[in-house]
C-alpha cells in the first residue's frame, strides 16, 4: 500500500499544478477542488496501473477499475475509500491493501485467510481475521463488495472452478453471519487463474489459496456524492 500512496502523491502534485492554473477552478470552493484533483489522480493512476495489471479483467482489480465514477464527486468517493483502506490496513496487516481509482483492492492470503488444500472452511484464524474486518464494514454501508475466490494448481482446471467459488461463498456467508448484509456482496470463483506465488512450491501454492475483495462505491453512495458537489 505505501508504494501506491507514494505513487498517488506524486500524480497529484502534478495535476494539482494543472488545476490552479485553470480559469475554471477558480469558480469552485475548496471542497470541490479538492475533491476534483482526487479524482483526476485517481483517473490517471487507475489508467497507469490498469495497463500494468490487466485493466479490464475478471479479478478484483478489474472490477475496481471498471467501476470508476469519475468527476468530482469521484473524487468525494475516493476520499472516503481512502479513509476505509487505511482502517482496513490498521486491523488487519497480514492483507495486502490497495487503493486505486475510487475503490479498494482487498487480497486476503495465507496471512489473513488461509485455506487448506481441497478445503473451502475457514480456519479458527481465519475467522478471527475476518472479524477485524466486521466493524469497518460497518462503518462504511454504502460499498458493494465482490469476493473473489482462488486456488493452487492442484487438481483439474474445473474441480478448482467450483472450488474457488465455495472459498468466496466461505468468506460472504461468514461475513453475514457477522451481520454484514448479504445484499452488499457477489461472489465469483475463478479457480487457477492469476497466479500470484509459483504453483511449483508449497509456499506458493499456499499463497495463491486465497480470496480477494473489490470495495466499490453502491449507488447510494454515488448519489451522495453526487448531491455534495452540488451544495
């Protein structure tokens, strides 16, 4: 996450120089500029880092970047995402957190959600992790939350399919049972693809049993935000 932000900052440094010269920004208040030049960064990030990492695929990072509202009051969302990824980043460690765009990659490994070989249950560790992640759900309704679930290379291409689907499902029905609304979550297994460790070693076969979450703003929260930078 620290490389993001680094990354972020300096994108904005350059379109912030960009908007106070134009004519244009000088007719807004201060919450919209900011709000505005979030949003730009957040664009031009989300571009830089989707061509890098697949903009446009079926994972999470797909999904975040696919989501982009844009605007002003894409840059109010963002500012809240910011606010909930670092929260996230502060309860839980061990997962990897990245912020882009007006959304959230969430990766839940061996660290935080560990998952035994031809095994979707979740561990009594797991479900302590996950508890951590109750409360700032919470704390931020207005956010769709897909779950994505994967696996090793062990097995065929389509035992791994459907059992990708019942680690997402693990961790939604979990979650739920936690009392996160299952209106707020989708589900989707997608087995062996994207690989983030070497499939030719334990440690990374470990690794790549995991679930990933896409945060995106609901339509509330679009609304929202949309009816702030009108005020």
């Amino acid at each position: 996450m620290k490389k993001i932000s680094i990354v972020a900052i300096a994108t904005i440094m350059v379109i912030s120089s960009m908007f106070t010269s134009c004519e244009a920004v000088k007719n807004t208040n201060k919450t919209q500029r900011g709000a505005g030049i979030g949003a730009v960064a957040g664009a031009v990030l989300g571009g830089v880092l989707g061509n890098n990492l697949g903009k446009g695929g079926k994972g999470a990072m797909g999904a975040v970047l696919g989501g982009v509202i844009g605007g002003v009051a894409g840059g109010v969302i963002g500012n809240k995402m910011d606010k909930q990824a670092r929260e996230i980043d502060a309860v839980l460690p061990g997962a990897e957190v990245v912020r882009i765009g007006e959304g959230i990659k969430l990766v839940l490994n061996e660290n935080a959600v560990r998952f035994d070989t031809n095994k979707s249950s979740l561990t009594a560790g797991a479900k302590a992790n996950l508890d951590k992640l109750v409360p700032v759900f919470a704390e931020y309704p207005d956010t769709d939350i897909t779950i994505y679930g994967y696996t090793d290379n062990t097995g065929t291409a389509s035992y791994n399919l459907k059992l990708s689907g019942q680690r997402a499902a693990s961790v939604r029905n979990y979650l739920n049972s936690k009392g996160v609304s299952s209106s707020r979550f989708q589900v989707t297994g997608l087995g062996i693809a994207d690989p983030i460790a070497s499939n030719e070693t334990v440690e990374g076969r470990s690794q790549n049993r995991r679930v990933e979450f896409a945060i995106t703003a609901n339509e509330k929260m679009i609304k929202d935000a949309e009816a702030e930078v009108k005020n």
